[in-house]
C-alpha cells in the first residue's frame, strides 16, 4: 500500500502582518520579473495598510502607479489572497517624501502644530512663528485649487538647463528630456534614484507633446544619447518582420555642462552615467 502524501498548508498570516505578506509577496515577484522591472516598479513600492479587505501600496510618481495597476494588480491580489486567506482587493496610491499639503491637513483639523525641518516649508510671512507658518503653508498649499495642482509634486528644471542646453538641443528634445523624467524619481539629497523604466514610444511621445517620430529623432540625437537619455529597443516579431514594441530608458536626473562650458570651466564630463547595458552604439529604434 502506498503512503499517503499528505500536502502542507501554508500558515495563514494574521492581517496586522500585511507587511510581512507584501515581503513574501515582493519576494515571489522578484522571481517571476526581470531584474530591471522588479528594480523599477516592484522594489520602490511602499506597504501602506490593510483593512477591510484592501490592501494599499505607495507609489512615488504617476508613471509606476499607473504600471503596477495595469500589470500586477490582479496577480498581487491572488497571492496576497493566498496568504491571508480572505478576498483582497489592491490600491495603488501616490506617495512622496515631500507633502506639506498632508500635513497642512492634519494640522487644522486637530489643532496639533506638527513640526517639520524648516528647510522642507515655505518661507515664512507676517508676524509670529506658528501663525505665519500656518498662514504660509494654507496659501501655498491649503485651497482646493492647489489640491488640483499639487505645488509639492514639482519636476527640477534648473536654470542652467534652461539657458545653456535649449538652445543646443532644440525645444523637442527639451520637453522629451523632462518627459521622460517626469517618470523617474530622484531624491538629490538622500541620493535615492529610479531613472530606469520601461515604456512605449507613443506614451512618451503623448507626454511630451510629440510625434512618435520626433521621439526617434530625439533620442538618436548625439548629445541627448550622449548626456541625457540612453535606451534599449524591445523588437517583437510580426507578420511583417521585426519590429520596435518598446524601449528600456534610462534617464540623466540631474544637468551636465555644455562641451562648450566643459571647455571653458575645464570641468570633464567624460564619465559615463550610464549603466554598461546602456552602452551600445549600434542599436537604433525603426523608421
């Protein structure tokens, strides 16, 4: 007579450790996903809660919430189902380092004064520290007008770019350069950096207001390739041949000299920001 084999359940997983299943889950998906789509959008994502059935991650910018919740959502909710053993639903929510307007919130709702580094406020006006502290704070981010805008999510666009790299490039590769970084994240002063994603043609050329073709130009363009944006073309096969479905970018955060300013200032900018991967100068997007 045969043994019986007898399977194991896994321990179902109390719901105040959604932490701990978001851990196991991330560690799944690690797995199942290319090192670079898991660095991209599943590492950076922040377990914000669970109750009543939902389970809340934090994005920090538009372009990977909108990812994750177009590809994960659903396989998320399984396995996180699967591990505490009840229906759940996933929410993808944006999440900053920087939101005064939160805090703002809290503050005239329970009269609490929550005390944040100075250099994360806005200047001070008028007479009196907490007054004009509130006062400030409610102008700059306390109306319904700028709960719409969102003055605290804000794209750096320096001066120096602005002056010295337009004029070089051209408005089209301008506005595709803060495009594409409009969906990245980095923080200069903790040194957090997510400047690899994965995206269409279209999708970029739809956000920065161009023609899929202008965003071939662009980013074949020497000096763009060469200090702003580097990419790696995804080819699909059709039944007309081989063709571009997508590309790898990785984007410049922060501004480099001009090579006339390199000149001038003697300051190199030879080193390369780029990943190795990037580094191919034969790959090249379809007419």
């Amino acid at each position: 007579m045969m043994e019986q084999i007898v399977q194991t359940q896994p321990p179902k997983i109390h719901i105040s450790d959604y932490r701990q299943a978001w851990e196991m889950v991330a560690g799944q998906l690690r797995m199942e996903m290319s090192r670079a789509l898991f660095e991209t959008y599943v590492q950076p994502l922040e377990p914000l809660g669970y109750q009543n059935g939902i389970f809340k991650l934090g994005a920090y910018n538009p372009y990977t919430r909108e990812w994750v919740e177009n590809r994960l959502t659903n396989l998320i909710g399984r396995q996180m189902e699967g591990l505490l053993k009840q229906p759940v639903s996933v929410q993808i929510e944006l999440r900053n380092d920087f939101q005064p307007a939160k805090i703002l919130e809290r503050e005239l709702e329970s009269g609490i004064e929550v005390e944040e580094p100075e250099e994360m406020l806005p200047r001070k006006v008028g007479k009196g520290k907490d007054g004009s502290r509130k006062l400030a704070l409610q102008r700059a981010y306390g109306s319904k007008r700028a709960a719409v805008i969102q003055p605290e999510r804000t794209l750096l666009v320096t001066q120096y770019f602005f002056n010295n790299w337009l004029g070089l490039i051209g408005h089209s590769a301008f506005t595709v350069i803060l495009a594409a970084r409009s969906m990245c994240y980095w923080n200069p002063i903790s040194g957090e950096l997510r400047n690899e994603i994965e995206t269409e043609m279209s999708d970029l050329a739809c956000r920065a207001a161009v023609s899929v073709r202008t965003v071939k130009t662009v980013l074949n363009h020497e000096l763009v390739r060469r200090y702003f944006l580097r990419y790696k073309a995804r080819r699909v096969m059709t039944p007309n041949g081989v063709r571009t479905a997508g590309i790898l970018l990785q984007v410049r955060m922060d501004d480099p000299l001009t090579p006339e300013d390199q000149v001038k200032f003697e300051i190199s900018e030879d080193e390369l920001w780029y990943s190795p991967e990037f580094g191919s100068e034969d790959d090249s997007l379809d007419e």
